[in-house]
C-alpha cells in the first residue's frame, strides 16, 4: 500500500506507466488528487513504472532534496526544451 498521494487523472496520457496512478491504494485510508502535466506532457508528481516494479519513493525524495535533476527519473519520456 503506497504511502503517497495517488493521482486519479485518467485522462493522462502517462497514467498507465505512473506509480501515482497504478499503485494499489490502501482500502481504509489513501489520499488523491488530480494531478495534471504542463503543455509539454511533463507531470512533476510522475513516478515511473520500471521494469514492472515501481520505484521507491524515497529514491525520488532523496534525489530531489539532494539537488538531483529530476529529469534522471524520467527516463525516455523526457523531452528537450530546446
């Protein structure tokens, strides 16, 4: 059960290979929202799915506080700005 605020935007694009999105929510209490991505189909809550197995989420929070771009974690999805 994922101790995160699951997005419930169906309408993503992304939404099939989001952890946000596919994890199993806890039955007795889970958070949502409906996240959105920006004009360029980047979502700054997306998680990955990789290889099957979602990564962790303190990965992720670790990386961001510690100045990682997080463009790392979005793998082929990225895109340039340019």
């Amino acid at each position: 059960m994922p101790d995160i605020t699951m997005c419930n935007n169906h309408t993503c694009p992304k939404a099939s290979k989001c952890y946000r999105h596919e994890a199993t929510p806890n039955e007795r209490w889970q958070s949502y929202s409906l996240f959105k991505p920006d004009d360029k189909g980047r979502c700054n809550h997306y998680l990955p799915i990789q290889d099957d197995e979602p990564i962790k989420v303190h990965e992720v929070l670790i990386a961001l506080c510690s100045g990682e771009v997080w463009d790392d974690f979005m793998g082929d999805d990225k895109e340039d700005d340019e």
